[in-house]
C-alpha cells in the first residue's frame, strides 16, 4: 500500500512536470520537455514495480522459512543468570513460538565465552552441523564471532518484523559498541546503565566527584564488580566517560598505551575511590547479582544494573526496600543493545531466523516490556496508534525512571576492540596497585 502511494505521488509529480514544460514552452523545446516526463513517468513505473516484486519475493522467501520449522527445535544458547528472563523464554515466549509456528524452543544456558570456545573447537575441527542455533550476543564478543566467521548473515533483511518496526537509520541497528553489524544480528532488547540507592541515606551523587565524597561519608558501603563482569566494565567506562569525555573513544587507535595514557585520570580517581570501597578496595563482588545480593542484605546502601527497571522488579519481589530509588549521573549512562546472532552451521537455521523475527513483534516486546521492563527495541513511529497506546499505559512500578529520560541521557558504547583493553588497564592500575 505504502509503495503504491508512493508510486501515485512519485508520477503525479512526474505529470505536473510535464504539463508545466509545455505551458511554459513552445515547438521542440516542449517536445522534449514531454519526452523526458513520459521517460521519467516510466523509470518511476518500473521502480516500483521492481519494488513490488522484490517485497513479494522478500515475503515468498520468509513464507518458506516458516514452512521449513515447522516441527523444528530451535536451541538458544546464551547467559542463564537471569531467573526472570529465563522464566519468560520458557514461558511466553516459548509458547508464542509453539503457537503460531509449531517451533519447540530449547534454552541452553551457557556463558558467551564457553558458546565461543565451543564454536571455535567445531570450525577448528570442520563441522558442518552445529547444535548452536541462535545466540544472545554484543559488543566484543560479537565483534570475535564475526571476525572469525562463526555467524550466519547476512540475515535480518530476511525478516519481515525487522524492516516494519526497527528503525533502520538508529546507530544500534547499524553498529554494536561502533562495530559494523551489516545484518549478521538483530536487536531484542535494549538495556542501560542505572545506578541505585537507598534514598534515606541522602542525596545521591550526580557525578564521580560527587560519588567520591559520598563513598568517603559511607565507607565500605559502596561497590562496584569487579572487571571484566559486563556491569562492573561499564561502570568503569561511564567514570572514564565522566571524567575525560566521551567523542575521542570513538576515534582513538585501540593500541593499549594510547588508550592508557588517555584514560589515566580516571583510573587515578579510581584507586582514590579505593579505600573508601567494600573491603578497602582489596576485592570486588565477582558479580552484578552478588552485588545485588550485598545491597538486598544491607551490606552496601549502592549498586548499579545493565537493567534499567530493577529497581522496580526488586521493589516487586521484596529483595529491595521500598525506599530505593534509580539514579543516573548528569551527563548520563551507557546504554546498548541486546542481539541475537545465528551460528554459521545452525542446523535449524530456518526455525532460528522465524524465532528472531517473532522476537521483534510487537506483542512480544510489549509483553517483555510488561513481565521484564526491558527497554523495547521497537520504533515507535512504525507502531499503530494501538500499540503505542498498550505501550505507554505499561506499569513501570516503584523507584524508576521514566523511560523518556532514561533515553534523553543515553551514552554510546566504546568501540568493541577498546572494552579488553581497559579492563586489562583497569586490572594493572587499579587492583595491581
């Protein structure tokens, strides 16, 4: 419908075009004013009915996809330290994929490092067949798949759901943590650094000069986990951020004694922050949920999350008190995507490129937005008023930030190859000291 419009527009103009040049010209010259709009008016014809033909064989193709998993098992390998989330794949979202398309959903709960190593040793040993079909992955650890060939792609243009509703020009569609992605994943959630705290303790800090007075005023009472766990890495990146700047990250040659030498003043803030730390800064939690588990128990009165709403599901479920609240730092946090990938030799490669595209429809997301409150990867301006509506009278419940201004202070990831850098930096300088 869309492309007819198009196509009656695109030729009214070329026809107003026409009748113009021969008003306002005589003899030949109008002649060929005409010439050139009938030229033009068929170009545009024949555009659009090349568009046509490829959005038909484009929903040919993925009508075969759904016809070849029927009956297929697809195995999701990815994290499993998330109870909730894990109860929804099982649940909803299993059931979705049973439903209405006879597809049989198999969590694998395994760290991304193991799913590596484990695509690694198939291709050392030419596989052709993986157990491996879909895989929840970002930032450098896509980066290493794609670079050692271990996914399947491109593919999201095969996805009907991805072209409706994900905005194609969002710089998280086109690049994970500056990586390009050029379809060889597609987005499922988007997730963004928050801090927490327990609001009777005070004003919480809006900055790192700030948190550093806060943590002398609260000592031992205060953590972050140790690198390389995904939050603990952000939350180092969000001081850097905070303390030299965010542009020169993305442009910065990922060669460890330049990245060094840039991020020095916040690594020396950082073994300032030490000793006012959990255990003197001599160790951190191994984890965010061991972490989350010190804050729920009164042992720390601050924490920090990759999910933005857990201030709101831990309210919910008793392991927070009533009285936290999120925050952010004024100049904002860092935010990413969720993707999931296929491996190169998925062998149920058609029910994983179904399960993908069912993931971003949009009562999947709203009800991931309902159950999880994750951050939906959705364009709101591709949704009918319906679902925009279903979407914004979504509960976010107690001690949240509306997602508005979550977004409005939203910093971009570092580029992939830097993450390891730092950490190893981080390592060295801050517990090496």
């Amino acid at each position: 419908m869309k492309k007819n419009l198009r196509m009656i527009s695109r030729l009214t103009a070329m026809a107003m075009a026409g009748v113009l040049a021969l008003s306002a010209c005589g003899g030949k010259k109008a002649e060929t004013s005409t010439t050139t709009a009938k030229a033009e008016e068929t170009q545009a014809m024949e555009e659009s009915k090349a568009e046509e033909k490829a959005e038909e064989g484009s929903s040919e193709a993925f009508d075969k996809l759904v016809e070849e998993a029927k009956g297929q098992t697809v195995n999701f390998y990815g994290w499993g330290g998330d109870d909730r989330l894990n109860q929804w794949l099982d649940g909803f979202y299993a059931e979705y994929l049973k439903k209405n398309y006879d597809i049989t959903l198999n969590r694998v709960p395994m760290g991304i490092e193991d799913i590596l190593t484990q695509l690694s040793a198939e291709k050392k040993a030419g596989s052709t067949e993986s157990d491996i079909d879909m895989i929840w992955i970002n930032g450098e650890n896509f980066k290493t798949a794609k670079e050692n060939d271990y996914l399947y792609g491109p593919f999201t243009e095969d996805l009907p759901n991805f072209k409706e509703f994900i905005n194609q020009d969002d710089p998280e569609t086109t690049a994970d943590f500056s990586y390009p992605i050029e379809g060889y994943e597609a987005p499922y959630g988007k997730a963004q650094l928050v801090l927490y705290g327990d609001s009777k303790v005070g004003e919480f800090p809006k900055n790192t000069a700030e948190l550093l007075e806060f943590a002398k005023a609260n000592p031992g009472k205060i953590t972050y986990p140790a690198l390389p766990d995904f939050t603990g890495s952000a939350f180092v990146r969000n001081v850097i951020y905070d303390i030299v700047g965010v542009e020169q990250f993305q442009t910065v040659k990922e060669d460890k004694e330049a990245v060094r030498e840039l991020v020095k003043p916040a690594m020396e803030y950082l073994k300032e922050l030490a000793p006012y730390l959990w255990k003197e800064g001599k160790t951190y939690p191994e984890s965010a949920p061991t972490m989350m588990n010190m804050y729920s128990d009164g042992e720390l009165i601050m924490g920090m999350s990759y999910s933005a709403y857990i201030v709101a599901n831990g309210i919910a479920d008793g392991s927070f008190s009533p009285d936290t609240k999120t925050f952010l730092f004024d100049k904002g946090t860092i935010g990413n995507t969720n993707y999931i990938a296929i491996s190169k030799n998925a062998k149920h490669r058609a029910a994983a490129e179904v399960a993908i595209n069912a993931m971003m429809a949009p009562e999947v997301q709203l009800n991931r937005y309902e159950t999880l409150k994750t951050i939906p990867v959705l364009d709101n301006a591709k949704l009918s008023k319906d679902v925009q509506e279903a979407f914004s009278k979504v509960d976010l419940g107690e001690g949240v930030l509306p997602q508005s201004e979550l977004l409005s202070k939203r910093l971009p990831e570092m580029p992939a190859g830097l993450v390891p850098i730092i950490e190893e930096i981080w390592q060295e300088e801050v517990v090496g000291q």
